[in-house]
C-alpha cells in the first residue's frame, strides 16, 4: 500500500454539515464518508440539492469514499424486503450522482443451512443488488463482522455475473471472535474498503467490546500487509460509529496511528 488513503466518517463529528466538513478538513482529511439517517436523508434531494451537496464538498477539496446506510432490519428478513431492495437501488443511484463509488450496508443474518429460505432470499437479493450495481456504477458493499470472512464470501460468490464489493470491518470481526486474517483472504478483490475499528474481548463481561483504533486486538500492521499484499486501493474510515465529545481528538489519534504504520 504505497499511500495510507484515510477518509473521515463525518457523522462522528455530531455536527451540521457544513460545520463537520470544516472539523473534518482541519484534521487533513481528503475524503468522507457520509451516513444518511433523518439528519441527512440523500434520496430526498433533488437534482439541484445533489449539484449543491457535490459543490460544497468540491469546495472543501474532499471526495466521498463511501455513503453509509442502515435499514431497520437485514436482507434476510423477509418481511419488507422488497421495498429495503428498492431503497437500496434508490440509495446506490443517489451516490452516483454524488460521485460515491460505494454504498455500505450489513447484510443481515447468513443462516448457516444452504437450505434455508432466508439463505436462497439471501442469494436473490445480492444478485439483484450486484447486477444493479454493474449498471447504475455504485456498488453495494456488504461489512463484515456479524459472520466470518469465509461466510459472507461464500455467498457473495453464488452469483458469477454481480458484483457486491466487501467493507472489512476488523473492529466488529473481533468483538464477534472472528479472523481478520481469514477475512481477508476469503474475501480477496471484494475488499474495496476498510471501516479502521479495533475492539477487545472482555473476559470478565464474557463479550467482544469496541475500543478506539490501535488500543484492541485487531493486528493492523499485518492487516495492511496482507492487503497492500493484494494491491488494495481503497480507503480506511475513521471515526465512531455513533457522535463523540471528543470526536476531533480520536479521529486525529486514528489518523496518525494508521500514517505511522
């Protein structure tokens, strides 16, 4: 990996828009990660709106890396599926006309029988996603960590002719017990981002916890080996998942600890 790409997550900041943008730019940041939610709802802008939201980016000399969604329930209920689908298409298309080559999201459950109907729902629903992805030019990133690498890449490969891209998300394969390492090699080419978590697992509490980046387990000097390794290109998010006081202070911290290795 010649070049360290970090992009900020900006909701971590807890700030409006224009506001986060300028936190994020004083850190040195070049590129963002944006999550939608009632403070920021993307599919509602119009044209106009997208053209603004792309110039006072532009204006801060930032791309988007990623757009981040979250949907009340996984891919792998049933119930409401098809309008989660659209929503997700919705999204994708939105982020292209933003620039965002990336729309993240978790999948869902994985049922660990081929034979479920959640798991065949499953496979319908990352084809459908992967060829929409092909044709609109934003691709569905399904993250890592509620499943092992090996799992998720399983059914991600069903379909030869979609494309669904992978955001490795050590921090979450820690606090679930899984393999970074793993991960990444089931993965492989799918990892087009890193979510740059860290967690720990406390014995005492009998559960995986998330901790700021570099103070867990998640071994990133070989992480990034193993993806410079595979030529990975692609960015590394920084931030919490949820607004922080210190938001500026962490972010910085992560900053320098991935720039040092």
């Amino acid at each position: 990996m010649a070049q360290t790409r970090i992009a900020v997550r900006l909701s971590t900041f807890g700030l409006p828009l224009r506001a986060a943008l300028t936190a994020a730019a004083s850190l040195g940041a070049k590129a963002i990660q944006l999550d939608t939610g009632p403070n920021l709802k993307l599919t509602d802008l119009s044209e106009t709106g997208l053209r603004q939201l792309r110039k006072l980016i532009s204006d801060f000399d930032m791309r988007i890396s990623s757009i981040r969604m979250s949907t009340r329930r996984g891919y792998d209920c049933v119930d409401g599926l098809s309008r989660r689908v659209d929503a997700t298409k919705t999204m994708m298309a939105t982020a292209y006309r933003l620039g965002a080559p990336l729309v993240i999201n978790r999948l869902g459950d994985i049922p660990e029988s081929h034979d479920d109907p959640r798991y065949q729902s499953l496979i319908e629903v990352v084809s459908d996603l992967g060829k929409y992805g092909t044709r609109v030019g934003t691709f569905f990133t399904a993250e890592t960590g509620g499943e092992s690498g090996k799992t998720l890449a399983e059914l991600l490969a069903r379909d030869e002719n979609a494309f669904v891209a992978a955001a490795l998300h050590p921090g979450r394969l820690v606090v679930n017990r899984f393999d970074c390492g793993e991960a990444i090699r089931a993965l492989g080419d799918r990892i087009q981002i890193v979510i740059a978590s860290d967690g720990v697992i406390d014995l005492a509490a009998g559960r995986g916890i998330p901790v700021p980046l570099g103070e867990g387990t998640a071994d990133y000097p070989a992480i990034l080996a193993e993806l410079s390794n595979r030529r990975f290109g692609g960015y590394l998010v920084v931030g919490d998942e949820q607004p922080h006081p210190q938001a500026g202070i962490r972010i910085a911290q992560a900053m320098e600890y991935l720039q040092n290795l």
